[in-house]
C-alpha cells in the first residue's frame, strides 16, 4: 500500500511539474533568423526572444502530419496562416512592444512564446 502511495505521489509531482514549472529553453533569434520545428506535438524551440522595436521574420518547418500542426495563430497580431508539410513557411512579425507573445495551433495543443525585449 505504501509503494502505490508513493508511486501516486511521484506522478502527481511530474505533472505539476510537466504542465506548470517546466520552462523550455529559449532561442534568442539572430541575423540569421530561427527555424521553429513543428514535430512530435511540439513546436522546438518553443519560446524565442526577438529585439523591440523593428520587424523580424521567422521561418516553421511542419514535420508533423497532424491535422492539428497546419495552423497557426498568434492571437495578440491578428495572425493566422497555415503550415504546408515539410516546407518552410516564413512568418513576418511586424514591430512589437516589449512582452510575451503567445503562439499556438487552433486547439491550443501545441504552444510556443514569443519575448520582445
């Protein structure tokens, strides 16, 4: 009875930990850009930091064939496009204030984030 206790405790403390205290790794995006990669439910990498103030163009690679992956929403910049298969699609951001910028398919299953500093 123990052990089940345990084992129960331990899968709670990794789904508090998956859904709110994991933090991916953030790209901070260059001269050369960034390609964000749509595979495995994910987009990688998920979060990336982009200068204020000029406007930044940012390619997506959909590998994944879920039905799901197509689309993409950046609701804050009234963006929406669709992501062919196996294609680079680029995405232009225009100039943005300082703040985070969320990302996402139309269920919201797969997520990214966008920092302007």
């Amino acid at each position: 009875m123990i052990i089940i206790n345990l084992v129960g405790l331990l899968l709670i403390g990794l789904i508090v930990w998956w859904f709110w205290l994991y933090k991916p790794e953030e790209t901070e995006v260059g001269e050369k850009g960034v390609v964000i990669t749509v595979e495995n439910g994910t987009y990688s990498p998920s979060r990336i930091t982009i200068p204020s103030g000029s406007p930044v163009a940012i390619q997506f690679l959909r590998k994944d064939p879920s039905p799901c992956s197509e689309s993409l929403l950046i609701p804050d910049l009234q963006i929406s496009d669709s992501l062919p298969q196996n294609t680079l699609k680029t995405i232009y951001l225009p100039a943005m204030k300082p703040g985070n910028y969320e990302f996402h398919c139309q269920m919201q299953m797969y997520r990214g984030q966008i920092t302007v500093q």
